[in-house]
C-alpha cells in the first residue's frame, strides 16, 4: 500500500512540474504529503479520541507560507485526497482519480494555460512625477499587447518619480526591444523593465 503511496505521489508530484513554474521543496512536499495523511488515517483508524487528538495537533501546525496561485492549492488537496483513499483501502479508486486528474490537468495546460504563462510578463515604468500615467503608454500598449493592466504605483526618488507596475499579455513574435525602446522614448529614458511572473518560494 505504501508503495502505491509514493508512486501516486511522484504522479502528482511530476505533472505539477510540467505544467507548473514551481520549487524543488514543493514538489517534495507533493510526492511525500499523500503518504504522511495515509499514515495518519491508519493511526486513526476509527479511534474518536485519536481523531479528536490528531485534529488538535493539525490545528497547532501553520504554513511558513501559503501556495501562490490556485494550481497549487489544486495539487496539495490533491495529494490529500490521494493519501485519505489509500488509507481507507480505496486503492483503485486512488489509481483511477489520479491518473483521470493527471491527463485532465496536462490536456488543459496544453491547450489553454501553456500560451497566456508564456506571454505575461510584469512591467515597469519610472516616470517623472510631472508625467500623466493614465494613458501615456496606451497606444504603445495597443500595438505591442494584448491586455496591460496597472497593478501597483508608487513614489519614488524623494517623491520625484513614479514607479509604475503593469502585469502585460504579449502579442506573439514582437520584438521586445522595440516594445522597450518606444517606452523609453516616452519616459525620458528613466528605468523600463519587462520580467516573467516570479515563483515565489513555496514551503510547507
């Protein structure tokens, strides 16, 4: 039974990772987590004062951090509920759902989620604080973007600049230089940055 533990574990563990940026620790966590809750569930076993006991431990344990984004809280109740049928005896049924959950999560990847993480990007701008941010970069944003959404601005320099943060979607094959260039031009060649969406650190 535990052997089917770790192999289903490491199932979810990889199509996490081909389908997911993400940390080492976290795919760790993901092979290992169904295994800790099938151990779990056989030391209940049906005891109510062990549950009662093991539900008042759980509750003392907090995340150093929380997952970042909704694929990863997918993939931990995922492995739980691999972890809670193995330990009931549900072995086939764990088998089933896992490999059903395993080809439904590539196949959407594949086809919808794969294309729009290639194209977002985080952006940004300083300008200086004279400068009308609304809709200074619109038409640069309509020839070079699919959607430019502000996400966060701020002062800085002594309050002489204005940072400003965009989460952008790029049109396929533009020549990104060009994108930086025309903005450069516009903010008097002041700082432009264009980066991937960070990870994050996930540990549990």
């Amino acid at each position: 039974m535990y052997s089917s533990c770790f192999f289903l574990g490491g199932v979810i563990s990889f199509t996490h990772k081909i389908t997911t940026k993400t940390t080492h620790n976290f795919l760790l966590t993901l092979a290992i987590l169904p295994v800790l809750v099938q151990i779990v569930i056989l030391l209940i076993n049906g005891n109510l004062g062990t549950s009662v006991a093991v539900a008042g431990a759980f509750s003392l344990v907090r995340f150093r951090s929380l997952p970042r984004n909704s694929k990863e809280i997918i993939s931990v109740f995922w492995a739980m509920a691999v972890g809670l049928a193995l330990g009931m005896g549900y072995i086939a049924y764990a088998v089933v759902f896992t490999i059903i959950i395993a080809v439904i999560i590539i196949i959407i990847n594949k086809l919808v989620i794969s294309n729009e993480e290639i194209s977002r990007r985080k952006l940004k701008i300083v300008i200086p604080e004279n400068m009308d941010y609304d809709d200074i970069f619109k038409d640069i944003f309509e020839k070079y973007t699919n959607k430019a959404e502000i996400n966060k601005v701020k002062t800085t320099n002594m309050g002489s600049m204005y940072e400003l943060s965009y989460y952008v979607e790029l049109k396929k094959n533009i020549n990104q230089k060009s994108f930086l260039d025309e903005i450069r031009c516009r903010n008097g060649n002041l700082l432009v940055m264009l980066e991937r969406e960070e990870i994050g650190e996930v540990e549990l």
